[in-house]
C-alpha cells in the first residue's frame, strides 16, 4: 500500500511532468501572442513536481528538505507564471492593463525569505510521519511558512478574482474560455486548501496544479470553440440586412433570418410556405438549387421595388450536395437613389428640361439612330432677359423661364429633343419637317409671348436662331453655335424673331476667322497701315490729318475699314489694331517733328478698347516714347463710349486733356447724338459728319442744324470740324456759318503717307 501510493503518485507526476514539457514546448512553438506566457506556465509547473517527487521518495529528512525548498519557492515561481499568464490571456478585459508588479515583488520577497530558513529556521521545519510504515517528512509550519501561505493565497485569490471579472464582464459568447479555466483553478485551489488543513501527510494537490497547466494549454492555445463560431455566425446571419433562405438536399426550405421572414410572411413553424411566397412574389422558378444570379423588379413605376437575387449550392466535403442557400437583397432605395442622382444630373432643376449636357448627347444620339430624317436645331433666347430679373424679381424671373420651358415643351413629340442651353436659352431640336409644320404657328406666339405671375404680367421678347443641320457629324454644339450665329444678326431688331444660318453666315464666319487668323502677321508686315485723309482750315491749308486704317492683303488685295473693322470690333481684337494705328501715327508725327511741327494726326479709339487694357496710360507712353507733344496726337471718340460706365470712361477722357491730348467727338450726328451728354462731355472737337446730315430729310432742315450744332459747339467752347465734305458749296456754307475745320473729298480722300506728303507739303 506505501509503496502504492509513493510509487503511484510519483509516476503520476513524472507523467504530468513529461506532457507539461510537451505542452511547454508546443506553446512556445505556437505563434499565438499567449504562446510564451502559456510556456512559461507549464515549465514553472516543474520544479514543483519534481521537489513533489523528491520528497516522496526521501526517507531521510536531508533529502527530503531539499524537495521542500525546490517545491516551495517553486510554488512561488509557479504563481509568477499564472499572473503573467492571465495577465496576458484576460488582456482587453477591464479599463486598460496594469502591469501586476506588485504581485511579482510580494512573491519575490517570499521566496526570499524561504530561502533564508536554513539560516533562521523561521519558515519551517520538518518531522517524520509514518506514512505506510515508512518516515514521510511533512512540513512543521512556523511564521516564515504560514507568510508564504498567506502570499501565495492572496495572489491565486486575486488571480481567481481576474477571472470571475472576466466572465462577468465579457460577451456570453467568449465566456467559456475564461469560465472552464477559472473552474479548474478553483478546484486546484480547494484541493489544496484540503491538504492544508486536513493535514494529511502526502500533499497531492501538486496534481491538480498540473492537471491545470494541461487545461490552460488546452483551452488557451487549441481548443476552438464551436459552439461560439456557430453562436456568431447564427447572430450575424440573423442581423443580415438581406433576406437568407437555407435549402436542404430536397429542396425544402430549412432555416430563414428575419429580412426573410418578413419578405415572405413565413416563420420556421411554417416553412413550407416559403416556396409558393417567393413565388407570388418573384414568379415561377426554382429558387433552392444551383448557381445563378438575378435582378428582377417587382411592380410598377413609383411602387417599383429592385431585387438582386442570388442563389449557391453547398458541398459538404467537397463532393456532396449538401443543400443550397438563396439570398434576396431588397436594392430599391440605392436604385431610387441612382435614379434621382441621374435625373437630377441630366435635368434642371428649375425648368425640369435636360441639361445641356445631356441635351447635347441625347440629340447626338438622335441623329445616329435617324440616318435618313433631316434635323432642324433652334436656339431659343429671351431679350434683355437680365431686366425681367431686374424690374420684377429673381423669382418673377424664374417664374417667367419656366413658362418658357412649359410653352417650348407644349408642342413636342417623342422625335423631338429640348433642353436648357443657359440662363435664359433653350435649344430644341426638331426633324425639319415638322419644324417646317410648327413654324407658322410659332411666329405669331412668339411676337405676343407674355409671362405672369398671377399678378404682374410682362411682355417677352423671345427669338430663335435656326439651323437645319446639313452637316450631321459636326458637334452638336457647333450647330446650337450656328443657329445661336443666325439669333446674334437680329439681336437689336425688335419685329423679327426667327433668323436662320445659311450660306451667307456661313461664309461671313469662315471670313471673320480667316482675318482673325491672320491679324497678327498683317499688323507685324504692315499690312494694316495708316492712310492720312488731310484737315484743311477754312483757307483750304492742311493743318493735319485722320489716319484711317487700311489693309493690303496678299489675297485680297485693298481692304477699306468695313470689312475687317466690325470683326475685330465684335472679337476685341480691335485693340490691336488701333494700338498699331496710334504706333505708326507717333512715327509720323516723329518723322515730322522739325520740318512739319504744326501737323497733327487724329487717331480713332475704338468703344471696345476701354475693355481690354488702359486707354490713357498706352496713349501717355507712346508720346514719351516718341518725345512728342501730346496735342500733336488728337484722339477721336465716338459717343458710344459713354453706353457703359460712364463715369470712368469721363474720368479717362479728362485724364487724356489734362495730359495735353486734344479728344475730338467723332461722327457727331449720327446714331443718338444726345446734346445733353455734349454738355458734361469732356471734348475739345465735335466732328459733325455731313453723311449723316445728308442722308435723310430736307436739305435745308439738315442744314439748320448744322448750324445750329456749330453755333453750340462755339457757345460752349468746343471747336467744330466737319466731315464728309464732298462740294465746294458745302465748304462755303459750311465756312460761312462759322465752321473752321474742314475734312472731305472735296479736299482730298484717304491717301498712303507719301501722297498726303506730297500733297500736303508738296515733295
Ligand atoms: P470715321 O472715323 O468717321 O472716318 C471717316 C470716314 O469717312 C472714313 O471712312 C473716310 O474715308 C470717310 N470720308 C471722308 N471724307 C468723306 C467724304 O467726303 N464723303 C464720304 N462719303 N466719306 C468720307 P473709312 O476710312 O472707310 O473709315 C470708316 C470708319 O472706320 C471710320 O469712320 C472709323 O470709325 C473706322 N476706322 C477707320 N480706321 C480705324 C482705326 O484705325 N481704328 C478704329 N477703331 N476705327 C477706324
Ligand atoms: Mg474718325
Ligand atoms: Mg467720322
């Protein structure tokens, strides 16, 4: 029987002691993060067994001590090795982890103190039992033992209490791997507690520590809970937000989540109804096998809903059919979303007509798919639209636009395209012959259109540009540019309201690009130069000259100003010209200055030269540049730089006098001479053209106003020159009424500078 159990419990614990060096070895190996601190474990576990060992087989007290002190400090180094342990594998639980140094130190100092008994014989000593007729020495406890008791206590009950915070405080789910681990060390620690205080001789509860380190490893490093995964996987499959049917081989609907419960109206009491409810639903088809994927709709229009549905065999081990399953996923909300995403990305928002983007492709989609219809493309604009928003307010405006958008809209069919250009324009594209059909009805529409708020109503003046589109591969934007180019030549004419692009359009474009085009060069070979027409006084002497601008053209030979001038006015390259107009004059002026210093050269300005750069400040310049006198250069203005900013176009012209420049009204007379503006106008000359005069009315009416213009003009300080002078008579009449300066054919025409030098000076 003695040796039964010495001989028993030592081949017990050889054996735990050889699988804790298998576990120890493993978890080290493991490349788990709690690998080492399971290792660690295990391998703490066996100085203890082995001092266990020692002191069954002693039967003599030296020997057997030594067992004793090899268990005990072990036993301290073991419970090091359980706080890193849990430390570790109970990480993620609690507010953040503190380092359990305390624990550490405590267990420290009491191995310390054990290790000082042999010194002190305070810890214990030891007294032979007869265990089976043999000496077993079992420990006699003094103050030092019942110490290392109390730490080794404290620290497993604070390890145990690590552990019930853990079940308590983790998911249900994860609660097994801390409860089965808090069990066995809750069992370990009672069975020792039993030995302890039941004072039987043999301490076996060095078994219970070992079976412990062989769970730990178990349940920390291999054991894969399935239950958990299944538990996880069932929760997240029920939390899916797409519905999930689960077939069995036959076909038999087993398990369905929720979503799905709710789509077909089933429950798992009521499988069976699940088939002939997807089929109400979606339609005749076989929903539990193989592998496909559909899209399908189910009702109409706004109550239409989107599916995705899916369907998946499963094998069971690779080979065997082990069922299928179906997912259904409800994409109504994301497809309605793309949907008013693509509308409101193809559609204004305000007249709900396609954007011109999408007006755009969609007529040249159009034009494709019809090879054999010919098109019309309309360009829709509102006149002086700006002043509707103006006068009545921005919603009136508004208002007003989308009457527009209904009325366009009123008269189309499904061949027909429209959209909102801009602002206020609108393109439509119609075939020709409709067109042709509509137009009759449009015209007089279009001369009464008026807009109204229920209040207010408005008259609008809405005109078309049209371009029946003969060239079909163009952009669709270059036909709207054409049938845009058609509105632009009615622009300022009230009665008409429909203009079309032909042939003549088409070559006064292809014109204005072949000039644009080669200004540049014109202006560096001097092509474009100066002709002086001469300014006589009224004893027919040359007192200075105009320098009007002409262009001799490799191809075209002699260009008078009309045909290129208006071009370059419209694109501003009118800039250039006259830049290079007042440069030559300054040359002259230079060449001049010495021989001929009473001459001056009258330059015009161009309206649109204000825009682009500092009238005032390039006209300075060249003087300095050229070291001339700034009266020399006289400026000619026309009335129609004062339609825009007024005050600063003022402010330009008394800058230009102050600096010496004599600024001459040019084509007084014409268009909307105001005799108001004359009054504020910063002027030194009224040019009165006689063209004007002459054109239109009695002789003798025009002739009193000549007069009476001349006689204002001196009233008010200002010198007088006519132009146009063409008959003697006119001159005398002219001089006789009080007029000093004189301009005209009468004297001489427009003439290249080594005419008029001739002429004038006589070379
Ligand atoms: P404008 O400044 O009023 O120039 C006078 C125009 O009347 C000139 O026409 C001149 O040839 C013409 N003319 C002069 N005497 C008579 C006459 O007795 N009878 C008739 N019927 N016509 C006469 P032109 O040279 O064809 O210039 C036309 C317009 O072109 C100019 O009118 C001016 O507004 C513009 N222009 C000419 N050169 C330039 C320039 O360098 N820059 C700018 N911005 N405009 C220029
Ligand atoms: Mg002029
Ligand atoms: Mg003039």
């Amino acid at each position: 029987m003695s040796l039964n159990i010495r001989v028993s419990f030592s081949a017990i614990m050889t054996f735990l002691a050889l699988l804790l060096v298998v576990c120890a070895v493993q978890a080290l190996r493991s490349k788990k993060p709690i690998g080492k601190a399971v290792g660690l474990l295990e391998f703490a576990l066996l100085p203890p067994l082995l001092g266990n060992c020692i002191i069954l087989g002693s039967s003599v007290e030296s020997r057997a001590v030594w067992g004793y002190y090899i268990y005990l400090i072990g036993m301290d180094i073991v419970i090091a090795a359980l706080v890193n342990f849990t430390n570790e594998y109970c990480r993620g639980i609690g507010n953040g982890q503190q380092r359990p140094t305390i624990m550490y130190v405590l267990l420290a100092a009491d191995a310390v103190q054990m290790l000082l008994n042999p010194f002190f014989g305070h810890a214990f000593g030891l007294e032979p039992v007869d265990v089976q007729g043999k000496p077993y020495y079992s420990v006699v406890p003094h103050a030092g033992q019942i110490i290392h008791r109390i730490t080794i206590y404290f620290v497993f009950f604070c390890v145990i209490l690590i552990y019930v915070l853990a079940v308590l405080k983790t998911a249900k789910i994860y609660r097994e791997r801390f409860s089965v681990i808090l069990t066995s060390m809750i069992a370990v620690g009672v069975w020792q507690t039993f030995y302890v205080f039941s004072r039987t001789p043999v301490d076996r509860s060095m078994i219970g520590y070992g079976v412990c380190g062989v769970l730990v490893f178990y349940f920390s490093l291999r054991h894969r809970p399935m239950k958990l995964l299944d538990r996880m996987l069932s929760d997240i499959v029920s939390d899916l937000p797409d519905a999930l049917f689960v077939y069995d081989p036959a076909g038999n609907c087993i398990w369905l989540n929720k979503p799905a419960r709710e789509l077909t109206h089933a429950d798992l009491e009521h499988l069976e109804r699940v088939s002939s409810s997807l089929r109400t639903i979606f339609g005749e088809k076989e929903f539990s096998r193989d592998d496909w994927v559909e899209t399908r709709i189910v009702g109409f229009g706004e109550h239409a809903r989107y599916f995705t549905i899916e369907s998946h065999n499963v094998s069971a081990d690779s080979k065997h059919f082990a069922g299928s399953f179906l997912v259904i996923r409800d994409n109504t909300d994301e497809q309605q979303r793309l949907r008013r995403e693509l509308y409101n990305s193809t559609h204004d928002s305000l007249t709900g007509l396609y954007t011109k983007q999408h007006f755009y492709d969609t007529v040249r989609k159009v034009v494709d798919e019809n090879p054999d219809t010919l098109y019309t493309a309309v360009f829709v604009d509102v006149k002086d639209f700006k002043v509707v928003n103006d006068i009545f307010s921005s919603e009136f405006g508004d208002k007003a636009l989308c009457q527009l958008a209904r009325w366009i809209e009123k008269d189309m069919d499904k061949r027909c395209v429209y959209g909102r250009l801009a602002g206020d324009t609108f393109g439509i594209f119609v075939p020709s012959e409709k067109y042709k059909e509509d137009k009759h009805l449009i015209e007089p529409e279009l001369s009464a259109f008026t807009v109204s708020d229920g209040i207010r109503e408005h008259h609008l003046l809405v005109q078309l540009g049209v371009y029946e589109v003969t060239e079909r591969d163009i952009d669709v934007s270059v036909m709207f540019d054409r049938a845009h180019l058609a509105l632009s030549t009615i622009r300022d004419e009230y009665g008409t309201h429909i203009a079309y692009y032909d042939n003549k359009l088409r070559d006064k474009v292809l014109w204005d690009q072949t000039i644009t085009a080669s200004l540049r060069e014109a202006i560096d070979t001097m092509q474009i130069r100066p002709y002086l027409q001469p300014i006589t006084d009224s004893s027919g002497r040359v007192v200075g000259a105009e320098a009007l601008a002409r262009w001799i053209h490799p191809e075209q030979g002699f260009m008078p100003p009309f045909m290129f001038i208006p071009v370059f006015e419209k694109n501003g390259m009118i800039s250039e010209v006259d830049k290079h107009m007042w440069r030559c004059a300054c040359k002259i002026l230079a060449d001049w200055k010495g021989s001929h210093d009473d001459l001056f050269i009258s330059v015009n300005i161009s309206p649109k030269d204000f825009y682009f750069f500092d009238v005032a400040a390039e006209l300075k310049a060249l003087i300095k540049e050229y070291g001339l006198e700034a009266r020399k250069l006289r400026i000619e203005i026309t009335e129609s730089i004062m339609m825009n900013d007024q005050e600063e176009r003022m402010r330009t012209l008394a800058e230009l006098r102050s600096a010496g420049f004599i600024v001459e009204m040019d084509d007084f007379g014409s268009g909307f001479s105001s005799l108001n503006l004359l009054k504020d106008m910063p002027v030194d000359v009224l040019k009165i053209d006689m063209k004007f005069l002459s054109s239109s009315g009695s002789r003798e009416k025009a002739k009193t106003i000549v007069r009476n213009i001349i006689r204002l003009s001196d009233e008010l300080d200002i010198a007088s020159l006519t132009e146009g002078v063409e008959t003697e008579s006119q001159y005398t009449q002219l001089a006789d009424m009080g007029c000093r300066l004189f301009q005209g054919y009468y004297f001489a025409r427009p003439m290249p500078l080594a005419d008029f030098e001739a002429f004038a000076f006589g070379k």
